[in-house]
C-alpha cells in the first residue's frame, strides 16, 4: 500500500500511517488445511503428538486447535488444521515436515 506522503502535512500522521503499514503487512494468500496423522502406534501418547505437530515452526504457519478422532476400540489420529500465510509454503511441504516427526506413521492432507 502506497500513500502519498508528499501530500500529507502532517509528519506524525505519516509516522503513524508506515509504523501501521509496517507492523500490519497485507496478507495477500491465505490457505487453510487439514491434516490427518497416524501414530506409530496406540500406546503413542496422541497429546505429545499433537504437541509435537504445534511444534513445527515454518514461516507463515499457524496452526489451528488439532482434535482426536477414534478410529477402533484402541486406535485414534489426529486431525489438526492449519492456516497457510506465505505462498513460499505449501501444504505438501508441512507433510514432508510432520512425517519426519518420531511418532508419526502416516500423514494424509484434507483440502
């Protein structure tokens, strides 16, 4: 966002415009996914692997609350969202991450 400053009087008026364009830059793309993940096993504790998902840091990230979902008697995955800011990242990029995690099986994306 341009403004032009040749035109406003004001000098703190235009500090206060680029300290707001400075510290509220314009989200162009936004992506939201879901995730499902698989632990290695149903003694793997799904809190610390949901921790463990949260974790992953990559730039332009958020992560979304994740939630258990019962599969059998003993089984459950994880689905967890996530909401994408930066066109650098994409979905399949966060999969190769969260696959790379110790106690995680299988990771499919839901668009």
């Amino acid at each position: 966002v341009k403004i032009e400053i040749e035109k406003l009087e004001d000098v703190e008026h235009v500090e206060i415009i680029e300290k707001e364009i400075h510290d509220n830059p314009i989200v162009l793309n936004k992506d939201t996914f879901k995730f499902e993940i698989k632990p290695w096993d149903n003694i793997s504790d799904t809190e610390e692997v949901l921790e463990a998902c949260k974790d992953v840091e990559l730039k332009g990230v958020v992560w979304d609350r994740g939630e258990m979902i019962p599969v059998s008697n003993s089984n459950s995955k994880l689905r967890i969202g996530c909401t994408i800011e930066d066109s650098d990242i994409d979905a399949e990029a966060i999969k190769m991450k969260l696959e790379t995690l110790e106690s995680v099986q299988d990771v499919i994306i839901i668009n």
